[in-house]
C-alpha cells in the first residue's frame, strides 16, 4: 500500500490530504457507479503537490486504470476473482478545471478532484464523468505535465484502489461512508432523510402515563348469586276429552251352510275405507255446485239478468 509517490526524474511527489479516510476503507473500497447521472467518488481524490517550480506553468491530470483482465466477486472472505474481465475501454484523461497554473499556486492548497463522477452509461456521458466498467478493480491515476514539455509524469497511490459496482456489496461500505462523508449527513440517524415528512405522525414527547391502580379482588360475599334460568315448561297437545269410539266388529259366524243361507253377508269396511268415501262424496258435492254456478252464470249472460230458480231449472234440463 502506497500513500506517497515521488518521481525520481522531477523530484516531484504526490500524497494524499485525505489519507486517514482512504485507510479506513483499504481494501475493500467500493465505488457505486449509476448511469443516470453519475457518481462522484467518496473519499475524495485530494492530492498535496510538492517539489514544483515556482513560476513554472503545471497542469493536472486524472484517469483510471483498469488494474487487470479479472472481473471479481464478493464473498465472505473478500473480493476474488471470478471470470475473465470484459474488453478494456480507452483511457479517458480528465485535466484539473483550473487547467494551467504556476507551481507555487498548485503546492499553496490540495488538488481535488470531487466534482469528476464515475458512470457505467455509454450513451450520454457528460464531461465531468468518467467510464467504468462494473465488478472490475481500477486504481485512480495523477498525470502533471509542465507547459511545453510533451511528456506527462504518472503518479499512483496503491491506497485509492477500488472496485467498481452497481450496488454496494460490502454491507458495512455505506454505513462507513454515511459515517465519513459531511455530504451525506441527511443520512444519518439525525439527518434530514430520517426525519418525519409533512403528514406523519411525530411521537409525543410527554412522559409515560402512570400505570394503572391495581384492581381489588373480588371476595364471595361480593359475587351477585346466580339466577336461575327458567325453562318454560314444555308444550303439551291438548288431547280430546272423549275419544271416539272405535267401530265395532261383527264377529265372524261360524262356517256352517245354515249360517251361510240364512244370514245376511256383512262386510266389515276399514276405516280408511270410510274416510275414502267421505272424500268421494265430498267432491262429488262439490262438482255439482260447481255446474250449478256454471249454469247461474250461462243463464245470467243470455238473459242480462238475475235468473229465478226456475230458470235456473230449466237451464239444467237444456244443458247437455
């Protein structure tokens, strides 16, 4: 892990401002890359120059470096390699924003590059991003060039290596960089995003109620005695005071030619034989009424009036 390059050419070295963030999450680092619009990076590139000329003219340089030809996975143990990497991309050199400045200026503050976000989209990228590729370890890059030489110094910091990915996968990455970042102190326990919306429903400050008093036993002489439950009596059918009589039964005579000659045949009818024919009479009673309404009515209509009972009489003897 190196923290501090130094050109053997120049005399020029390249530290970071920011080390003690950078070595919090060496070397697991993780950097989400979005295709909408971008991602800047956290903990920031700020670097500290020294060793410049003065009143020489400098400018500053970014890239990426994809590390090696591996596409990696995140396990238990760590990042592994998984599968071969995809098809490297060209390096796409950023220059600082300030562009070209004297060496005493660019050695007075650190150099940063927060505001160079790292993206995944091919289609629309802007000129403050960068490409990356996903699940790939790519290790930041400082160029200086001094104004008319045609030759860029590199510099590399082996503690801002990373690993590009779309989602975090270590589970305690954001929670640090929550932690570290000022920038996203809205989330934090006590940051804007965890506090209530309009609408919702704030969690009172009052103290606690008192518990309830205890509730007193309740003795026997106190318990209410239980009412009995009436039943009402059961529902009896009123049977009849004299029952009717059952029909008697002539005897059977003795089997004797004298018996047979001389007495009448007596037939003994059931009584569901007697109420069958109480039933035909009853209808047959019925059916004659029935014609002899018929009979009114006929009668009624071809006279325009109220028939007598001899007309009525002599309706029956024309109707068929």
């Amino acid at each position: 892990m190196t923290t501090t390059a130094t050109s053997t050419v120049s005399g020029i070295s390249v530290s970071l401002s920011n080390q003690e963030q950078w070595e919090k999450f060496y070397p697991h680092t993780e950097m989400v890359v979005t295709r909408k619009s971008g991602r800047l990076l956290f903990p920031h590139l700020k670097y500290i120059l020294k060793g410049l000329d003065d009143e020489k003219e400098y400018s500053v340089f970014v890239h990426f470096e994809r590390i090696d030809d591996w596409k990696y996975k995140f396990t238990f143990a760590g990042w592994d390699k998984w599968t071969e990497g995809d098809e490297k991309l060209p390096i796409d050199m950023k220059q600082h924003k300030e562009e070209w400045k004297c060496g005493r200026d660019w050695m007075k503050d650190p150099v940063s590059f927060d505001y160079i976000k790292i993206t995944n989209n091919t289609e629309d990228k802007k000129e403050n991003e960068i490409l990356l590729q996903s699940m790939h370890r790519y290790l930041p890059v400082i160029s200086i060039q001094k104004k008319g030489d045609t030759e860029k110094e590199e510099f590399r910091l082996g503690i801002t290596e990373f690993v590009a990915v779309t989602v975090y996968q270590n589970k305690n990455m954001p929670s640090l960089k929550v932690e570290l970042n000022p920038r996203a102190s809205g989330f934090r326990q006590t940051g804007g995003h965890n506090k209530p919306k309009i609408g919702d429903k704030r969690l009172s400050d009052a103290p606690p109620l008192s518990p309830p008093p205890p509730t007193k036993p309740v003795t026997p002489s106190t318990v209410p005695p239980t009412v009995p439950l009436t039943v009402p009596p059961t529902v009896q059918l009123i049977q009849p005071a004299n029952p009717l009589p059952p029909i008697p039964v002539t005897p059977s005579l003795p089997d004797s030619e004298e018996n047979q000659m001389e007495q009448p045949l007596k037939i003994d009818i059931p009584p569901n034989m007697v109420a069958f024919q109480y039933l035909a009479n009853l209808q047959y009673q019925q059916m004659m009424n029935s014609m002899l309404i018929n009979n009114m009515v006929t009668c009624w209509l071809n006279n325009k009036q109220i028939p007598k009972r001899e007309e009525i009489d002599k309706c029956d003897e024309k109707t068929p």
